[in-house]
C-alpha cells in the first residue's frame, strides 16, 4: 500500500470529496488558461485578443463560481448524513454469561504480556440486532494489532449479501443498501477468508458477543469454526471505569479524546476499537493486569458483575 493510501485510507469523506472538488477547479482553471494563452497569441487584433480575454474570465469565474455551489452542496449533504449517523443509538449491550477460558491449544499464552500478542481487532454491520431470529451479517471487517502498534496496512474488508433485503431503519444506521450488496458474496464464502485472515491471532471487538454470535451461528454454513480467543473493550471499559455509566463506542472515544472516521461502518469501528485497545493496553497495565491470563479474569469478573446488576 503507498503512502498516499495510507493517509487517504484514514480520511473522512467530506476531506476527500474536498480534496477531490480543490483538484478538480485546478486542473479545470489550467486547461482554460492554456486555452486562453494559445488562443490569444493567435488572435488577429489586439481588440480581439481582449474581448477573448474577457470571455475567457467571465468562463473561468462562472466555472469557479459553479464549483463552489456543488462543493457547499455536496459538503452540507455529507455533514447531514455525519450528524445522521452520531445520532443514531447506540448497539445495546450484549453479554454472553458464559465463562471464556483459553482454548487448550493456546493455554502456553496466559502467561504472555498482551502487548507481546497479535490481535484482530474486527467489527460486524448486520441486518438487525437479534442473530437468533434471522438477521445476518452484511459487512465484516478486521485490523491487525502487533507489537503494540496499530497495522493500518493489514486489514481485512468485505461486504456480505444476507440473501433478503436489508430492512430499511437498518440502513439508517450503517448506509448499506440493497444495490450496493447485489454482487456480494454469500457469508459462505466470506467467513472462510475473514478466519483466514484472523489465522491464530487474539480476537478483539466493542461487545464482542454480539459479534461472535453472528458468526458462531454461521460456522455450519461457512465451514469454519472460531475457537480463537476473544477479548471485549466494553469490559475493559467498565474495568477502567466502573464510575462511569456510558460504555459505548462513541462514550469511549470522547472519553479518550479519539475521533472515530466511518462510524457505523465496519472497518471504521474496528480502527476506533484498535486505538482505544492500544490505550486501554496502557492503563490496564497501570492497573496489574499486564498478561493475557489476568485479562480474561477480570473479563470474567465483570461479565458476572453485569449479569448479576441484571437482576435488580
């Protein structure tokens, strides 16, 4: 990937659509002037020359003038579908009461320092938010964590046909359409690449049984089995700050001061889950809880907190 996917790849859509609309007045305003030039050079008086030269700046400042308009237009259009999307509610919290323990496979990694660990950090877009009664996955995405850094450069993306129409209020929370998921493959085939990609990495999401339900339920149809194990920065959050009430992802990136680019999106989610694991990774620290055993345990200890406050 070149340095300029890199920056780009980061960007939101009203900078680029920015970027694309200032390059777009340059390259337009330069082919008129060289037009111009030529044109003036060859024109057969100097009373012709001037009235092409005025003809030419009423043409470029109508051209700037036009571009201008579509680019306040479009800027408005994408700023009214970003505040559409932070205002949507956020995905309620899901919890599996089940006890997680290390695969006994990968038993040698309690004992490991999780900044030594490589984790996919990795987000869903569904179809609803009830995986036992129908709703499907339509987008799926996954960044590596390693060495402490975040890969930009090694991420997995793809959107996934569920094989009905994507009801409508739930196109109002992540934008994907119908049309847009026509040629998109079945999660048949995606689920395979998507475990692929993870290989014997650490799994990672914000409410990550949601996530794991979803894919769980599709290891008949796919033909894979996730038996990585899974950590959950919403219960890193609440280990961090049992003071505070809101755990979201969008409550989480305020509090850390992290701006999420493509919220509601599957790739923008798990970017923004990646930073706040990075930094979570430094407070957990902080707090004795530097190894990967001692994560799972206190995974544990605030899963049976939260299935206990449940009750009253």
């Amino acid at each position: 990937m070149t340095g300029f996917q890199q920056i780009t790849k980061s960007w939101s859509t009203r900078r680029i659509a920015a970027l694309a609309l200032v390059l777009a007045g340059v390259g337009g305003l330069t082919i008129l002037a060289a037009i111009g030039w030529r044109a003036f050079d060859e024109a057969p008086s100097r009373e012709a020359a001037m009235g092409l030269a005025r003809q030419l700046g009423a043409g470029g400042l109508t051209f700037a003038i036009l571009l201008t308009v579509i680019g306040v237009i479009l800027d408005r259009a994408l700023a009214a579908r970003a505040y559409h999307h932070r205002d949507i509610p956020a995905r309620p919290e899901f919890y599996d009461y089940g006890t997680p323990e290390l695969p006994r496979h990968m038993e040698e990694l309690s004992g490991r320092a999780l900044k030594s660990l490589t984790f996919t950090v990795f987000d869903t877009e569904t179809t609803g938010l009830r995986p036992s009664q129908g709703d499907e996955i339509i987008a799926i995405a996954g960044v590596r964590v390693s060495g402490g850094a975040l890969r930009r450069d090694t991420t997995f993306e793809a959107l996934v046909n569920p094989g009905f129409p994507v009801p409508k209020p739930s196109i109002r929370f992540h934008g994907i359409t119908d049309d847009m998921l026509a040629r998109a493959p079945a999660i048949g085939t995606v689920l395979p690449d998507f475990h692929a990609f993870v290989g014997d990495t650490i799994l990672v999401a914000h409410i990550a049984a949601f996530d794991m339900r979803f894919l769980k339920l599709k290891e008949q149809a796919s033909g894979v089995a996730f038996h990585q194990v899974v950590l959950d920065t919403l219960l890193f959050s609440v280990f961090l700050d049992r003071d505070v009430e809101a755990h979201t992802l969008d409550a989480i990136a305020q509090r850390l001061g992290i701006t999420v680019e493509g919220r509601h999106t599957a790739l923008g989610d798990a970017l923004a889950t990646a930073e706040f694991l990075l930094l979570m990774l430094d407070r957990l620290e902080a707090r004795g809880v530097w190894s990967l055993g001692q994560a799972i345990r206190i995974s544990n200890e605030i899963t049976a907190v939260r299935k206990l406050q449940t009750k009253f």
